[in-house]
C-alpha cells in the first residue's frame, strides 16, 4: 500500500472532478478527487479564492456602506469593495494557483482538492490580520 498519490499513477480513463469536488474520506465512498495538473489545480484555486475574497470584501462594504449611508455615495463604497475583492481573487488565485500547481508537478504529486480551498482560505486569514494592524497604525 503506498502513502502518497504520484501523477505517474494517474489512472486510466481519469477525468478531472467538477468544481468543488471536495471529498470527505468517510469509507462510504471508494472515489477518491484528486487534481494532476497544472491548469486543473489553477481553476479550483482561482474560484475558491474569488468565492472567498468576494465573500470577504462584500461583508465588508456592506458594513462599509451602512456606517456611511447618509452620506453621499454610500452605494458605490459596496462596489468598490466588490470590485477590489474580485481583483484581488483574480490575483491573489492565479499567482497561488500557478505557484502551488508547479510545486505539486515538480514534485509528481496529485493535489487533493482541499488544498486549493485551503489556500484561498489563508488568503483571507492574512487579510484579515492585515487589516488590524493598519488600522492600528493609523489610530
């Protein structure tokens, strides 16, 4: 019994499991997801991010423009927080992506598609931690 997926082992007949995929090793299902290359483990980081910093940056305009809605232009704080945190996914997803798809490749592992979803979630722990320290700065 081996410990670990190599991409060499990839079986015949594989087809890369549709986003999310996320398998819950229970002994209930024989079927195992996993991501083997590049482009495969790319897209899965680059939704889990966008779906997180999306999700992120929309809490916080919404709590952005309700503490500013008698103020002109309280609307556009929203979209301005939406847009930020969908570039930032674009961003943040694609450079992660790339990055941890090549290390898996060099390496000829197989991803489980738990790490991307992973990832993006520590993306936005950083955030998150980022933004107490700059406001402390500024008080």
């Amino acid at each position: 019994m081996r410990s670990f997926i190599t991409s060499n082992d990839v079986p015949v007949g594989y087809e890369t499991p549709t986003f999310p995929s996320l398998h819950w090793p229970t002994g209930l299902r024989t079927t195992v997801h996993v991501l083997y290359d590049v482009h495969s483990i790319w897209r899965f980081t680059l939704y889990w991010s966008l779906i997180f910093n999306v999700g992120f940056y929309a809490v916080a305009g919404l709590w952005a423009s309700l503490m500013h809605r008698k103020q002109a232009g309280g609307f556009w704080i929203m979209a301005v927080y939406l847009a930020y945190g969908g570039v930032q996914g674009v961003a943040g997803g694609t450079i992660t992506g790339f990055l941890i798809g090549n290390i898996y490749s060099s390496g000829l592992f197989a991803m489980s598609t738990w790490i991307p979803l992973c990832c993006a979630a520590v993306q936005i722990l950083f955030d998150f931690a980022v933004s107490f320290s700059g406001t402390g700065i500024i008080m």
